[in-house]
C-alpha cells in the first residue's frame, strides 16, 4: 500500500530574485492558526480605524445617532422657567422627542452638573462645570460622568476681560475648535468651526400658523449636516448655565457671548 507523503502547506516570502518577488517557504499547521489571526486582526483594526476615520469626518463627538446628512431643525423647550438648566425637552420637526434633561428642583443633582438624555432616558452627556474658573470653563463627559473620567471637550470664555466669544475645545479625533459668536440670552448665536465655518444656530422660534415669535422659553436649534447634535445640545445647556449666571447686581443681564 502506498504511504500518502504529506504536502507543506506555502507562504509567501520576499525574495532577492529578479524575476519574481516572492518566493515560498513551507509552513506547518502549528503556524496557520497564528497567521490566520493575524490577518484577521489586521481586517478588524482596518475596518475599526476606517469607521473612526468616517465618524471624524462627520463631526460625531458624543453620539452618531445624533448626525445627520440633512439640515436638522430642532425644538428647544425650558420644562421650568424658575432655574437655568433645571429642565429641557428637544423635539424634531415632526414633534418626536429627541433629547431631554430632567431635574426636579436646584438641589436634586450637584448644582454644576447636568446630565443629556436621549428620548428612553440613555445618559448621553453630562457636562460639568470646573471650579474654580475665571473663564466661566465647563467640560464635558460622555454618558453619565464617573470620579477619574476625562473629559471630551471643554468651554471657556475666550477672555475674562469685557464680554466675549466662548471657546470649545475638543480633546477626541482631530482636536478641532469652535467658536460661539452672539447672544444666547436673546437666543441669537452662532456655532462656528474653523474659518468661520456655521455649524449650528440657536434661534427664535416662530410660529408657522401665527407668524408669531415664541417667548425665550421656546427656541431654535439649527443644526447643519454632519454636525453632532448632542454635542450642540450640550453647548446649549453650558450656554443657559453661564447665562443665569451673568447677572449683574441690578438685575441687568450681561451675556458672556454678546459682541463686544
């Protein structure tokens, strides 16, 4: 009976030879587990580091269910009109709600901390307020913030002097910076990105049926395609934060992101 000689199974091998640039070199079935793990670990990190890739060029910081490819106008609504940040609801165009922010009083949680919900209840974003700060500075933390966990982006008046722009610094992907032009008080500013580039618009709202506009309780979130909008609902709540807080001691409001 004739033995069955075993065949080495080949791989390919740079070689030095001029006509062909590979050449084999047997390997045993010890080996092909190993080099089959690692072609598939190179596969996974390839396809992980193309999604990471995608989701930096579409602006996701906090969330990607929150981008979208379209121009997305957002209803921004103040559930208690007593304390800033104490209660917002966010609804889209077709009165779905998208966000929300509960709180039941200005003891319920720490004062300097908020927390974003999607429509179930999911913690997506709490932003927190640093103390101390000359710079108004408040940073923010994906999900729902534990002691020791870093920080995603952070907001800070862009100067202490006279009233300013604010400045968002963001720590994850390509580290890009914005820029938070106007008066949030009046409900009338503007997110930029680099060279100038609108990315959200916080503004009035206006009845379609009435043409009437809505107190300041009621406002716009405008959101631009492929911008995050939990991100830009959590530069909202920061935004309402430091405008309860700027005050002057005769009642005057003195928004921190009006014009000089």
């Amino acid at each position: 009976m004739r033995s069955r000689t075993h065949r080495p199974k080949y791989k390919f091998f740079p070689s030095s030879s001029r006509r062909s640039q590979f050449r084999l070199l047997p390997v045993n079935d010890l080996q092909l587990p190993k080099l089959f793990h690692i072609l598939c670990c190179s596969v996974a990190e390839r396809k992980l580091l193309g999604l990471q890739k995608k989701m930096e060029e579409l602006g996701v910081i906090v969330d990607d269910t929150f981008v979208y490819n379209e121009e997305k106008h957002l209803t921004v609504m103040k559930t208690s009109l007593f304390f800033a940040g104490d209660g917002f609801t966010v609804y889209d165009c077709k009165g779905e709600l998208v966000f929300r922010v509960d709180s039941y009083g200005p003891d319920a949680r720490e004062k300097d901390e908020i927390v974003l919900m999607d429509a179930q209840g999911k913690c997506l974003l709490t932003v927190r307020r640093k103390r101390p700060s000359l710079h108004h500075r408040w940073e923010g933390f994906v999900g729902e913030r534990t002691e020791g966990q870093k920080p995603i982006f952070n907001v800070r008046r862009s100067s202490i002097i006279g009233r300013s722009s604010m400045t968002v610094e963001v720590f994850k992907g390509s580290g890009d910076e914005y820029q938070i032009e106007g008066c949030f008080g009046n409900r009338n500013c503007t997110i930029f990105k680099a060279a100038k580039e609108p990315m959200a618009e916080i503004k009035r709202k206006v009845d379609a049926t009435t043409n009437v506009v809505l107190g300041k309780d009621v406002f716009s979130l405008i959101l631009k395609p492929g911008f995050d909008g939990a991100f830009a609902m959590g530069l909202v709540l920061i935004l309402d934060q430091i405008n309860g807080d700027s005050f002057d001691d005769d009642g005057t409001e003195m928004d921190p992101t009006a014009g000089d």
